[in-house]
C-alpha cells in the first residue's frame, strides 16, 4: 500500500514530505522533481513570493545512487522567505524580544477571519488564540510537498509506459476552444507545455491573461478548470468490489483535498447527466487488428472509468477550482478574538492560481494511480512488479487470441 504525508507550515523553516509503499530498484531523477516544482510556480497571475521561492526538493532517504530501496522516501522543500519569518514560526517559546522581534511578531498578526478559508472553522476546532496556527498549515504553500511526490510516482507510471499530463480548459468565462478528444497526447502535451497559462488555444489563453489583469486592478480574483488526461493505463485498476476501492471515488477525493478545488468531473459526466442514457455511454466493437485487447470504443463519455475501474480508454478528469478566498480589499467579516464587525486579512497572494492548480492535480492524480497500480501488480522490487504487469498485458492478449474466430465470424456476417 502507497502511503503519503507531508508536514510543514507556509511559513516555516521547510515543508517536509514522506512517501511509503515504493517497490525497490526503481529509477528516480532528482531534475525531474524539480522541473515539477518549478511548473507549480509559473503562471501568469501567480503573486511575487514565487519570485522569493525558487524550489528544489532534497532527498533524505529512501534513494541511494538514483535508485528506490524500497525504504520510506522522505524529502524537504526549504522556504526561501523563512528568514522574514523568524519570529513569527519560532518553534521555541519566545522570551526577552527584542524591538525587531515585536515589530515582526505585530506586522504580520492576523486579527481578521478570511471567509473562504479555513481561518474560522479551524481556529474554533482547535481552540486556538491566533488565526495564523490555521492558515499556516492550510495553505496552499503545502502542495509543493504534494508536486515532489507526485513527480516520483509519475516516474513509476513512466516506467509502465502510462503517461500523464494536465492543462487548463477555462479561466474565469472564458474557455479554451480546443478538443482534446481530436487531438494526440503528445499534440496536448506540447501545446499545454508552450503555454504560459498551460492553456492549448493561443487566443483563448490571450483572453484569460485579459480577465486576469482586470481583476487584478480591482482586487479580485479568478478560478477556473483545469484537466488531467492519463493514457496507458491497462483495464482493471480500481475495484467495484468495496466503495472505497473505486478509482473514481478515490481520485475525486484526492482532488477535493487540493486547496479552492470545489468539484469533480470525470469524462462528460456533466453534460451526460442532461442527456438520454443512449448518448452517455461508450458501445463496445471488435478490436482493431494488431490491437492488444479484443474491443474497441469511438467515444470516451465515461472518461476511462466504469465500475470503479479503468476501461481501457483515456482518464479523463476534470477539477473546478473557485477564486481564491484572498482578496486585497477584503470581504466583510468578524475581528478575532472579540467577534466585530471588519474587512478580512489580507495575506499576500494569487490572482489566479489555475495553472499553478493543474500541476498539483496531475501530482495528486499520478499518486492515485501509482498506488492503484502497486495495488494490482505489486512486489517488492520493481522487477517483481513488471513480471507481475506483464503476465497480465499477455492475458489481455491472450483473450484476443481465444475470441479471434468469433470476431472474424461476426465480420463476416
């Protein structure tokens, strides 16, 4: 079993992260989680403290000479801005402060609830006196832990050749007039990657910049939709068995825990739900010669899951992201601890943060899937795990070869 957690606050000294689960002997590329975590800050939109942070994640264990051993994997991001944080994230108690101490610790108190956040609900589960205990660990800062190590399990994913990509589909109103049904992965791929907002259609990315400099000026902020797309994976991952083992289910739920993401959607599983049954499904054919399975479809409504398991097709899923809850001028709200009447805190932040958004996804979806993965085919070793996935891709062929004569039958007829 795939096991992650990540710890730190936005602020702090680092965010640390532990990964558990991974098959010993497989490769991993240090540069290719940085080139992850790198994606994670652009975007246009994004506010200055990615100018401030330029992260690398670190290896501690679990990685020797380039390699798994099968050992926990546990990483660090450091924060660059810690040093302007010093005595507001102090771990010990603070005695004597001196006049910088003060003038930082009284900067940067919040004394305002920010609805949207977790701000309100937080501090009263937790019976805390200051509002920053929440936001510190609530904020989205933490998903860099997340983009570390999902860009591991994405290796493990490459390694059985399932490859996986994400891109944004719409900011605000507008939305990107390209159909990606149409197109390759690697046209997708390409065309998400040249792209400053990680959007295919060159106009449609030109009018989400335009939406995002107007809200700027204004102080308000922008969400959108963002699609991952995984391609390669064999049929059978997930379970209908348990409602917890529904990949579906499972990967929604992986999403909603990103930060501002507030729905899931999976192939046309919005559209579908206004429409007749005989629209929203995927007819089944003989497969095409050559091909390893033994069926073939023409349309993907389903996105690639039924049952709770991969089909065979594409993975198709969407997440829709709401504006982030930081706004400059502020939403009325209530004082803390006294409960009056004031403007919301203002901590810095995105205007928009949806392209930032569709690389957490991919990393949070790429984690689902490796462990799915792990789940049906896993060993100790990656060695053992590639026997194991082969000699289920030659059943699958083998159950073409045993319904050849039928097939050629119906061709016939």
């Amino acid at each position: 079993m795939l096991r992650f957690l990540t710890s730190g606050e936005s602020h702090g000294k680092t965010l640390i992260a532990f990964l558990e689960g991974l098959p010993a002997g497989l490769p991993v590329s240090i540069s290719a989680i940085n080139e992850e975590l790198a994606r994670r800050q652009m975007g246009y939109g994004r506010s200055n403290r990615q100018k401030i942070e330029k992260d690398q994640a670190k290896i501690l264990s679990g990685i020797r000479h380039g390699t798994t051993t099968g050992a926990p994997i546990a990483l660090l991001v450091e924060n660059r801005d810690f040093s302007n944080w010093e005595y507001v994230m102090s771990v010990e108690k603070l005695n004597g402060l001196d006049e910088k101490a003060v003038e930082q610790l009284e900067k940067k108190s919040i004394k305002q609830f920010r609805p949207g956040h977790a701000d309100l609900a937080g501090t009263v589960k937790f019976r805390h006196k200051d509002i920053r205990d929440v936001l510190e660990r609530s904020s989205a800062r933490e998903t860099a832990s997340r983009v570390s190590i999902g860009a591991i399990c994405e290796q493990l994913l490459n390694y059985f050749q399932v490859r996986t990509l994400a891109h944004v589909i719409q900011i605000n109103d507008v939305r990107a007039s390209v159909d990606t049904k149409a197109l390759s992965f690697d046209e997708i791929d390409t065309r998400a990657r040249k792209s400053e907002l990680f959007c295919l259609d060159d106009a449609s990315a030109e009018a989400m910049k335009g939406r995002i400099s107007d809200a700027w000026q204004s102080g308000d902020t922008l969400g959108g939709i963002v699609e991952v797309i995984a391609e390669g994976l064999p049929i059978g991952l997930g379970s209908y068995t348990q409602w917890d083992r529904k990949l579906d289910g499972r990967i929604a739920q992986a999403l909603m825990s990103v930060q501002a993401i507030k729905a899931v959607e999976f192939g046309d599983g919005i559209a579908c739900s206004a429409g007749p049954g005989s629209k929203a499904h995927d007819p089944l054919y003989v497969g095409a010669q050559g091909a390893d399975l033994p069926f073939q479809r023409v349309t993907n409504h389903a996105g690639g899951l039924e049952g709770g398991m991969t089909n065979g097709e594409r993975l198709v899923v969407r997440a829709y992201m709401k504006p982030i809850p930081t706004l400059r001028d502020g939403l009325d709200s209530l004082s803390f601890p006294d409960f009056q009447p004031a403007r919301a805190h203002y901590e810095r932040s995105d205007v928009c943060a949806v392209p930032a958004a569709s690389v957490v996804c991919r990393a949070m979806v790429c984690i689902i899937l490796t462990d799915a993965l792990l789940d049906k085919f896993g060993g100790d070793s990656i060695y053992d795990v590639k026997a194991n996935f082969d000699q289920y891709k030659e059943y699958c062929r083998e159950l073409r070869k045993a319904l050849a004569p039928e097939a050629t039958r119906q061709k016939k007829d």
